[in-house]
C-alpha cells in the first residue's frame, strides 16, 4: 500500500536528536562523553541514538553504545575538515530528506503527539535539531566524498597489475547473468477492471446501508498489511501514500466513504477515521483485477501463435516483439530487458521475477520458452502479464578477469583506494586532531586505533 518501504535507515549523526539534560544509570546527569576539536560529544546524543535504534527494535547494550561513539567520533572528523574547506550544505536535499525523515517518524510512532511524547519535546524543536544534524550530515559526505575522489585516476595497467598481485581467491566473483528478450501479452484488463469496480461500489452500498467498513475489509480486502485490523492504516503523513489515495482521504469527513479509486496497486475504498494537517487515519479495502482461465486460453494461444512464427523463422523474436509485445516499456527494444536505473541489459537470479527465472533456469542461449504467466513491474507487487521470453546470453559465474570484466575490476579497485583514503585521512586527523574520551568508554573496543591517547 505504501509507496515507499519505511527503511528508517538513519546515520549515526543525523537523527540523534540531542536531548534536554536528564539522569541516566547510575544517576549521572548529562554529560560530555568526548571532547574532539572544538565540539563535544555528550551523553544525550549517544542515548538519544541509542533510543532511535532502539524505537526500530534494535537492541542496544554498551558495545553497541561504544559502536555508536566510534561513529559520532569518526563523523565529526571529517565536519571538522568540511567546515575549514568551506563546503557548502546542500539546502534543497537537507531539507527533502528532513521531511521524508519527520513523515517516516510521525507514521512509524503513530502520530506527531506520540513522537512528542515519545522524544519529549515538541516538533518544532525537533524539526530544529535534526535540521542542525542533518546539515552536519550532508557536509560529513560530501567531505567524505572529495577525499574518495582525491584518488589518481584508474589506467588499464592498473587494473592489469591488480589482477596480477591480487591471488585469484581475493578478486571479485561476477555471479551469473541472463540477457533476456520478452513478449509480453496482457489479459483482458477492461472486462476485469469493470468487475473489481463493481464488486468495490456494492461493498460501498452496503456500508452505507450500515454494514461495517472494517467487517467487510477483513473479508473482501486484498491489502496483507491491513486486511487483519479492518483495513485501518494508522495514522501516517499522506506523502507515503499514492497521491490519488490520499487526495480522495483528505477530501473526506470522518466516517465518510469514499468513491472507488484507482492506483497502481489497485482499487480501493477508503473510509476516513481521523484527520490532522497533513496525516490522516483511515480504512481502505483493496481489490485487484483478476482474471479467468479464458483470459488466460486466449494469451497463451496468441503468445503460442508468435512463438511458432519465430521456430520457423517466419519473424525474428526481434521484429515480433516490436509488432505484437504489448509491453511498452521492452517493445520498441525488440523485448530487451533493461534495468531502468543503470541501463545494463545483464540481470542476475535475484533481479529477475521468480516467475521469470523459475523459466529461463534451465533454459540455454537462443531458447524461446513456453507461455507463462508472470507480472510487470507496475506498482507494488506488479500486473498479471503473459509472456514467452528468449534467453539472449547467458555469463555463467566465473573470478573477474582483465579481459571480460574490466569495470568490474574498476568499481572494485576504486572501492579500494577509497576506502584506503579514507582510512589514511582518518588516522592523519586523530594525529592531529585534539581528541579526549570519558573514562566511562575507554574500555571500549573501538575498531580503530587512534582515539583514546594516553
């Protein structure tokens, strides 16, 4: 339902909301716990990490304390170098990732008085202090960033003389990976669409003639996330919902039932519980356009009709895909898959539908399979389509080498300087860097050398 996971994934600096003073074990009253240049680490911002990770069901005991102070320590060496290179804070990308950051919390504690009472402060001041961190967070990359790209630049011989030093067990293993060509055929989506419609405006009818909203969702919905609690959502910033759901939410009074809408996971009916700015709580039941095994007969009679032209080499998979693919987004490529984020047309096990590979996975180059049914890549969980793919290429799996995987060897040597700068910076600055830690964490067993000076 959510058009994005909540990943709640947050840095060390950016989300440890610093906190008023109070009493910790032991009656200890906030605290410095380090001292690094001329900023100090205090106690509140270690617990208030602490307490994030722990609102994420992370269990946190002191080595994992010790493992945050590492983090804040190595960050604010490199806030230290930013602001003496005067590099600017991305305003518009702290500001974006502040408000992603505020709706992911309001939602996952279930309301802006909650995640007062949860941080004990209001939300203003909170907006504040994680606006101040999330700064600190943007120049803490980016200067992390210019030290990675202080790097000489890779030449081939570089790449060859890795190759060569580097024992065959330590070189990277390129996992197999299938080039594929699809044609894809969809199912009957009007006569479906128009059923799910229905079906959804009889639901509405009966609501309204007083049936309740949350009985017929735990019988008629199709939302897992939902369906067991009568379709309540909770309350949750509208911006993590599909735009035309929460317009339809927002529009409505509570109680109120509204018409049926469509998104890319579905059609839904949605009855508003409550409403606050720009979050909302309400119930929804959602169904999907399902189809019969006529629809089915008759795509895998088509699809069986272009396979049969391709065998007889009547057409090429090619120029058949081109003409009868009703996948727009693979058609005019002849059926190539492509991943729309890097552009490869290579994909392994794991990126494929397992519909797709359960296919393909004993299939050898320049085999054309079956009719099968699978799903597109259309909203969450994606459309019913029918298809017969030929397996282009097959890589099987195999140690990188010069010859064939040349900008894998790149990307992994250039992983390797980078990480090898950056260690040096870091050791060079806890040289030179003014650096105290509390006796009450110099037991711990940091992973670098360098903090605690004698």
């Amino acid at each position: 339902m959510n058009k994005r996971i909540f990943a709640f994934t947050v840095g060390l600096v950016c989300f440890a909301a610093v906190a008023s003073a109070q009493v910790y074990e032991n009656g200890i009253i906030d605290k410095s716990v380090a001292i690094i240049g001329n900023d100090v680490i205090m106690l509140s911002q270690l617990e208030s990490e602490a307490q994030t990770m722990s609102a994420r069901g992370i269990s946190v005991d002191k080595t994992a304390r010790c493992e945050i102070l590492e983090g804040l320590l190595t960050a604010k060496l490199f806030l230290v170098q930013a602001r003496l290179d005067s590099i600017p804070v991305q305003e518009a990308n702290v500001e974006a990732t502040l408000e992603d950051r505020l709706n992911e919390t309001i939602t996952y504690l279930g309301g802006e008085e909650k995640v007062e009472e949860y941080f004990k402060k209001p939300i203003y001041k909170l907006r504040q202090e994680w606006k101040e961190q999330l700064s600190e967070q943007s120049l803490i990359q980016d200067m992390q960033g210019k030290v990675a790209k202080e790097i000489p630049s890779l030449t081939p011989r570089d790449i060859e003389k890795y190759c060569k030093e580097t024992p065959e067990e330590d070189l990277p293993v390129v996992s197999t990976k299938y080039r594929i060509r699809q044609i894809g055929v969809y199912p009957d989506k009007k006569a479906a669409e128009l059923a799910v419609k229905e079906k959804l405006i009889s639901l509405r009818e009966r609501v309204l003639k007083g049936e309740k909203f949350s009985t017929l969702a735990r019988l008629y919905s199709e939302d897992p996330g939902s369906m067991s609690k009568g379709g309540e959502l909770g309350m949750a910033s509208r911006n993590i919902f599909w735009p035309a759901f929460s317009d339809a939410a927002m529009s409505l009074k509570p109680g109120q039932v509204s018409q049926v809408i469509e998104t890319p996971d579905g059609y839904h009916i949605i009855q508003l519980i409550e409403r606050k700015g720009d979050m909302f709580n309400a119930r929804h039941i959602l169904i999907k356009p399902h189809y019969t095994t006529k629809d089915r007969e008759n795509a895998f009679r088509k699809l069986d009709s272009i396979r049969t032209q391709i065998v007889a080499d009547s057409i090429s998979f090619f120029n058949a895909a081109f003409r009868y693919s009703e996948d727009t987004h693979t058609a005019a490529s002849g059926g190539l898959l492509c991943d729309p984020y890097t552009g490869s047309s290579y994909f392994e096990k794991d990126q494929l539908k397992p519909s797709d590979y359960a296919m393909l996975k004993n299939m050898e180059e320049g085999d054309i399979s079956e009719p099968f049914e699978s799903l597109d890549n259309e909203g969450r969980n994606g459309n019913t389509i029918y298809k017969i793919i030929c397996l282009d290429k097959i890589i099987p799996s195999h140690t990188a080498n010069y010859k064939e995987d040349f900008s894998v060897l790149c990307d992994e040597v250039n992983k390797i300087n980078a990480e090898k700068a950056i260690d040096e910076f870091i050791a060079k600055k806890q040289k030179t860097t003014y650096i105290v830690i509390d006796p009450m964490f110099r037991g711990c067993a940091f992973k670098r050398d360098g903090w605690i000076k004698e």
